[in-house]
C-alpha cells in the first residue's frame, strides 16, 4: 500500500503511560518521495520534530524529538503502520521507544484530522 502523508494532520487518539503526546498534540505531515517528516506540537509538547523514510507498503521507519513543558529534551524511534479508514482518512499504529531518559516503550495511535 502507497501511501501519500504530504499535507496531512494527526492527532494522537491512544498512547501509553510513558508517552508525552495527547488530543492536544498536532501532527503536520511533509513528503518528498520516500522521505517523509513531521512538526508537532500542543499539550505537553512545545515543539517537536520526526523524520522518517516510508517502505513499500506504506510503513515509516521513524526518529523524533521534541522539547516538552518541562524544557526537557527527548528523543525516540517510531514504526508506524498505516490503515486507511473507510472515510479516506488516515490511522496510523505507533510502536515506539524513548531513545533518552528511562527508554522505555509504547504504543499510541493517531488519526488524521480534516484541515481547515
């Protein structure tokens, strides 16, 4: 499955415990060609930051990082798979990992958001 991220929005719907993104958490997706990448930001997150290249089928091999309330920087690695829903829109599965602070692991699911 292709998938075309360019110009979409997200927001996170689940993630685990451990995870900083919430409802409030925005994610704005760029492409060009295989290289895909993100700019969040809301609740908890001042301003982050994910770069990922894009499988085949549709899958994206992802590293993030973003500044939260707390002025703490963290880092991560994502693998996200994408389901197109009956609508058109996107849901995406995160299994991810913190890269910095306890390295722990989670998952968490976004869908996309109609832009405005």
């Amino acid at each position: 499955m292709r998938v075309d991220y360019n110009g979409r929005v997200f927001r996170a719907v689940e993630n685990s415990s451990s995870g900083e993104v919430s409802d409030e958490t925005r994610f704005r997706y760029f492409q060009e060609g295989d290289v895909v990448w993100a700019e969040y930001e809301g609740g908890e997150i001042v301003r982050g930051f994910l770069i990922a290249k894009v499988s085949e089928d549709g899958r994206l091999d992802a590293r993030y990082e973003h500044v939260n309330g707390s002025g703490e920087i963290k880092t991560g690695i994502c693998s996200t798979v994408p389901e197109i829903l009956p609508d058109g829109r996107l849901r995406l599965y995160e299994r991810w990992r913190w890269t910095s602070g306890d390295g722990s692991a989670g998952e968490s699911m976004l869908e996309e958001i109609p832009v405005n």
